[in-house]
C-alpha cells in the first residue's frame, strides 16, 4: 500500500486542489435513461412503477399496492433485530433527536415603535421522500440520520423508498424506519422512485423534498426533478482529513483512516500533520492493520488512488489546508484541539480530540451524519431539522408607516420603470391618493 | 380584458392545481449552447469572457480589466442619481439591513453532564457572485436585496456582474453597488458570467455560491454549474394571491395585482375572495384602470392568460386555495389580517392588511424581496442571510463519552458491515483497546 507524502508549500495551494478534486459527470447517456425512466412514471403511473421494479430489481409484484411493506413486517423486524441492536439504535434515536430539538428555526417578529412588524413565520414541510439504498449500502443508520430531523420539524407525512433486490428486504432497515414512525414505506427504486415521489402516481401521493443517498440513477433522477421539489444536496464520495500532532496513538488515526477507505475505492482518506514521524508511524500500522481488514480490497485501492500524507510545518499550516480541502468530517487528534476547531472555517463536522472519532458521530453522537463532501463544506451545511421547516415573511405596516414607505417605496419603482408598482405604492401615501 | 373567474370546489383542487402550473422546460437546444458557453470559459479563460462579450452584448473590449467597473465609476453613479433616489436607496439599505440582522444563525452548544461537547459552528461563505440582469430588467432594488444578506453575514468578497449591452451602464445599478460595497463589478453577462464565477479564470477568482435572477441562459448555467458551487433557487415566473373580503378598496386591490402582471406576461396574479360584488368591482377597477398604465399590454396579456378571479365561501376556504397555490407574495387585504395569516401554511411573503402592500416589500419593507415562485414556497424560504452562512457540526467526547457511546457505534457498524468502523470505535473503548 503506497500512500503519496506530499509536502505542503502554502504558495501553491493548486497541489492540494488536485488532490482533491472530483468531478461527477456521468454523461449524456444515464440522463437520458433516467430521463426516460421519469417520463414513463408520469405518463403511466403505478403501470410504470410495477414494470420497472420486475426489470430492474428482479421483484414481480401485479400492484404497487404489493410493493408497500406494511406496519406488521415494520414490527416484526424490529423485534426480530436483537435486544443489543434494539438498544444502540434507541440510543442513536434518542441522541440524535436531541440535538435535532436545538436546531429547530422559530417565528420572530421586530415589532417598530408605531406597531409595524416585520417577523419571519416557520411551518414544517408537508410531505418528505426519504431514498435508502438496497443491497450493501442499505444502513440503518442513514434511515435515523434523514427520518428524525424531519420528524423533529413536524413533518406529517413521511415516505421512504428503498428497493428490494429479488423481493429481499434488510431486517435492520425495517426496524429503523419502524423506529423513526416512517409513515409509508415502498420497496421501489432507482430513478423509478425518484420519479414517483416528485410527481406522484395513482398509489403514491407526491412529496414536497426528497432527500437520501443513492447511485447515479437516483443522484441523477434527484437532480432532473429539483424545482418540482426540493433535493438535499448531491453527495459525492466521502472525505475525512486528520490533524495530528502526534499525540494519539498512531493506530486510532490508521483505524480511521481505514473507516472512511473502506466505504468505497473512491473515499478519501488524508493525514495531516506536524510530524513527519509521526506520520511515517501512521503509515506503518495502516500497513500492519491491512491484512486483518475485511474490506482491505477497497481500503488498499482508495488509500493508494486517494488518500494521502500531508506534511505541515505547524498547526496554523494545518488549518489552512482543511479550509483548502473543506473535507466532509475533520478529525482534530491533537492537544488543544477545541482552540484548533475554532480556527477552522470549512468542514462539515469536526471531531475533536482523540475520543471523538468519526464512527462514533456516524452513528450515535447525535450530530447528522449526512454531511456536505468534495469540498461542498465551503458552501453547504450538514443535514438538519431547518432542512425540513421553512420561512415566510410577515409584513404589517400600519397606515402611518405604509404612507412614509410608499413615498421611497414609489421612487424607486419609477427608476426601474415599473409604473404599475409605482401606482400601488402611491395610493397607500395618505392625502395624495 | 377578460379573467376568468372560478368558483372553488373543495373537492376538485387539482382545477386550481391546472391554474398555477408552470414548467421550465427549455429544451436541449439552451442546455448544449450553455454547456459549450460554459466549456469555453473553462478552457480558454479570459479570451473566453472578451470574446462572448463582444459577440453577445456588443461590448467590445482587449480585456478582461477593461470590463471592471472601477470605484470611481460607483462613485461618480451614487452621486449623479439625486437626493430623492439617494435617499429612498439608503432608506431601504437600513431596513433590509435591521432585518437581516436579525435572521443572523449563530453557534451554540450543548454541553453533556461530563464536559462532552456537541454544537454548532457558524461560518460565513468566503465568496459570493451576484448576478444582476442587464437592460430592462437591470434593478437596483435587486442588488440590495441580494447584496446586503450576504454582507450582513460577513462574506468578505461580493462579486457582481452584469451585462452592459453596448457597453451602456445603468446608473442606478451602479449606485445600488456603491451603497452596498460590492467589492468587484464586471460588466459581463450571461452563461459567460456564471461560469467565471463558477470556475474563475485568470483575472476573476472563483467564488462559493452565485445569487441573482437572470434570463434562461444565466438560469441554465446556474443549474449546470450547481455542485460546483451552490446557487440559490430557480427563480420562475412572479405571482401575487390577494385574499379580499370586500373591506379594502377595490382600486388597492387592482393596482396590487397589476403590479404583479406588469412585470411579465407569464406573471400571474390571483384575487381570492368571499364576495362577488367585489370580485366584480375589483374586475371593473381593472378595466377603468387599464388605459393608464404604460406597462398596458403585458398587463392585459398576464391578467388575460394567467389571472383569475377565485370564489370562496368563507375565509377558511381562502386559506386552503391560498396552500394550493403556494404564492410568492400573498396579500391578505381583509379584516383580522393577522389572525389569517397566521393560518396559512404556503406563501413566500405575507403582507398584512390592506396597507401592506407588496411594491413595499418590493423596494424598502425589509424583508427579502428574493422569494420562491411558482410553488416552490411549499418548501423553499425568502433569500436570507442565513443563505450566506454555513454550520459545521462540533463533536467533543470526552473518553468515558467515547467508551460509551463506542460500544453502540460498535455494534451499528456491524450490522451495516463496515469494520473498519466498528474496530475505530473499539478502540475508544475503554480497558478493551
């Protein structure tokens, strides 16, 4: 396993731009599949869901009604998964839920002296798709992650789809969308259910926001259907960058590294770190844990293609390239990692100190786990409840105050040549209209 | 002029579903003359900019420098638009500002009973590209209404660009920048503009997220470029829903909508009332009006095409029309404004009794004039400061914290089959690492 060392020299940030770039063009040819695909479920309905989900997950069902899992296998899976599994998953409930209560945008008004207000009024979303990948990829944990922070904004209606490749549904999904109270729950998938979920079919109503990881069928289908509902952001592959000083043990930073090398040959996995010591320590028990991963194929594959060794001459040199990275999650293995943190601009969560490690926050810290990847960090925030409530404005002006408005109000319509708006200012200017 | 009039059955809404839909489809034939505009900027850079620019808006330059405003220019234009404009500008900067100020996020934590740590960190985006539209449609009301959020949220470099066809300036744009600090200023236009700010070329760096409307080439670039950087939302046609019980005068309630239906004819403005007497004065003010208005011709076409006139029994059934419909700006021109609105759980912007009407919210209320359109209120906000600013997810564990929460994060990760997880969990287990 060849890991790249790289050196980094602060006048030429474009090294650690390369490093890191990634670019999801899938081509003209699954648009147009996927174009197709949402073009059949409009036109033919529950028809077109049916056919596909016989061609593409080798399930045969002669109704959508038969692909709806009801609330007694919900049940039975949740009591079949295990006291042990039961309890960590009520515990990342709970704790996720916690943190998702905090988030919650609340109405506000400014109140002006003559009895104006101007407030900002919040209301859940209706209605909110939640995609689950089948096959390897269907984690309960994702489930937990996208379902609570919209239960937690009051969302009512909650529909999830994930497909069922040969009809075979995974137990641990089950119990978490059980858990989370999903109020209906399709074994579609693909662009298929994408499809279904923005504009609805004679036996799903549509939703208003579909968020939830998937292939490049489904982040495809997510993106034709944004503006006749709302998406969550477009993942890519994930990211994690560590800062170390060489005060952790050389095996907890390997071990995550690994853990987020071995989501896919595409993750990265960076060091970063005072240390060239410490790094070369790194470095060799990543290479002596190698043999005893499961997954090592994919570890080996995305830690030579992508992961990388970054040497810095101190820690001010470290911040500066996660802000140049802007990496999915930070981990701050270091001492004084809380004063690190707040130096740090761009990252989608930061772990700090060499307790809080990655896996604990993908599954039970509390903080989501869906996070902004490939440097979206500089621009977008994790997953929360306020991505499920949303803003009006409120404007109450009195007649005093709408009759000093209007004056500027009228002026400035007239420099953008929209006399109509001009009009409807001035008859709110009292004595003049 | 004749709008139709409709009489509302609670049981058929998908005839008021028919009345607002509205598809942004503009084919392959935009999508590939953007996608080539937006490869040109990449490969060939400035040349790119010079070259579109002469091409397209007439403007003919050497280069890209030549295409920077310059802050003598800004100056010059703030202090040539008068007293009058000067001071309605500086007016609305002032309550755009105060209510922005207000809608700041701000960090917080929540600090466990052993000192574990998780939170939230607030960030300004670093870098934002206004675009505003040239010619007709170039506004200066548009540059505060964008500019000042993201200054409030403390992005330190606003790009704007907008196209000066001929090489002509507005003046007041340039004023509205001057006022609001816009640090650079291109006069560049269309696809060519999004994608420089999308990917930078030799004189403009690349920027984080680009905000401000545009015709379909900027629309389209704007989506082809969104994952690269973040945009805010597709901005469709303009609509105003007036519930009226007859209380105000008829004439407000014309002049209101036809300051929606001057703007555009795909506009669409929309009078819900509970009295047919006035939905016919309304109609008849109209009419009388109608001559006067210089915009006459777009009006007739938008009130013509796309306006209507709704029939309800009672003011609950307003509201449910009012959720139907999901309006941008919904006027609520009636008696017990306040208690209604409070009721309605779909509109961009709410404009609170018979004085509150939209032209003031267009130009000097305070809150965001940017709202979503054409439906997407049922789940999109008003452009916000909020929209300039980004959260990252704080997560300190202390080492019993850890030990804990390990032993579950543990067991999740097996049955999700991710070992590398569970052994990076493991090892913060206490006594068995």
């Amino acid at each position: 396993m060849n890991i790249r060392k790289i050196k980094f020299q602060p006048k030429k940030p474009d090294e650690i731009s390369r490093l890191v770039a990634w670019e999801s063009d899938y081509g003209q040819e699954v648009e147009q599949v996927v174009k197709d695909i949402i073009g059949s479920v409009r036109h033919m309905g529950d028809k077109a869901l049916v056919d596909y989900t016989e061609k593409l997950d080798r399930h045969l069902v002669n109704d959508v009604k038969q692909l709806r899992v009801s609330q007694e296998q919900l049940v039975e899976a949740w009591e079949s998964i295990g006291d042990e599994v039961r309890k960590a998953l009520q515990l990342a409930k709970n704790r996720i839920s916690e943190y998702a209560e905090r988030q919650k945008i609340t109405n506000w008004q400014l109140t002006e002296a003559d009895g104006s207000i101007m407030g900002q009024k919040i209301t859940p979303l209706d209605s909110v798709g939640l995609y689950v990948p089948g096959g390897q990829a269907a984690y309960p944990s994702s489930v937990l992650m996208n379902a609570i922070p919209a239960k937690v904004a009051g969302v009512s209606r909650l529909v999830m789809t994930s497909p069922a490749m040969d009809g075979e549904l995974n137990q641990y999904v089950l119990a978490a969308a059980f858990l989370c109270e999903v109020d209906e729950y399709y074994t579609i998938g693909g662009a298929q259910a994408i499809a279904a979920l923005a504009y609805g079919t004679e036996s799903i109503s549509p939703v208003d926001k579909i968020v939830g990881p998937g292939n490049i069928f489904v982040a495809t289908a997510k993106r034709q259907v944004f503006g006749q509902v709302d998406i969550d952001m477009m993942a890519g592959p994930s990211e994690i960058a560590i800062i170390g000083d060489g005060s952790a043990p050389a095996k907890w930073a390997a071990a995550d590294l690994f853990s987020q090398a071995e989501h896919d040959v595409n993750a990265q996995a960076i060091l970063i770190t005072t240390s060239e010591a410490y790094a070369n320590e790194v470095v060799e028990a990543m290479r002596s844990m190698l043999n005893d991963m499961p997954r090592r194929e994919i570890i080996e594959q995305s830690m030579t293609e992508r992961g990388a060794v970054i040497l810095v001459d101190d820690i001010e040199q470290a911040v500066a390239v996660v802000d140049l990275i802007a990496p999915e999650h930070l981990e701050i293995l270091t001492e004084n990692a809380m004063d690190i943190a707040q130096r740090v601009k761009h990252a989608g969560a930061i772990f700090v100190g060499p307790y809080s490690c990655e896996a604990l926050g993908d599954y039970v810290a509390g903080p989501n786990h869906v996070l902004p990847t490939s440097g979206t960090a500089r621009f977008s925030s994790p997953l929360g409840v306020y991505d499920f409530q949303k803003r009006s404005s409120l404007i109450y002006c009195t007649a005093d105050k709408a009759s000093e408005l209007a004056k500027s109000a009228k002026r400035l319509a007239e420099t953008e040549g929209l006399p109509a708006h001009a009009l409807s200012a001035q008859l709110r200017i009292q004595f003049e209209s």
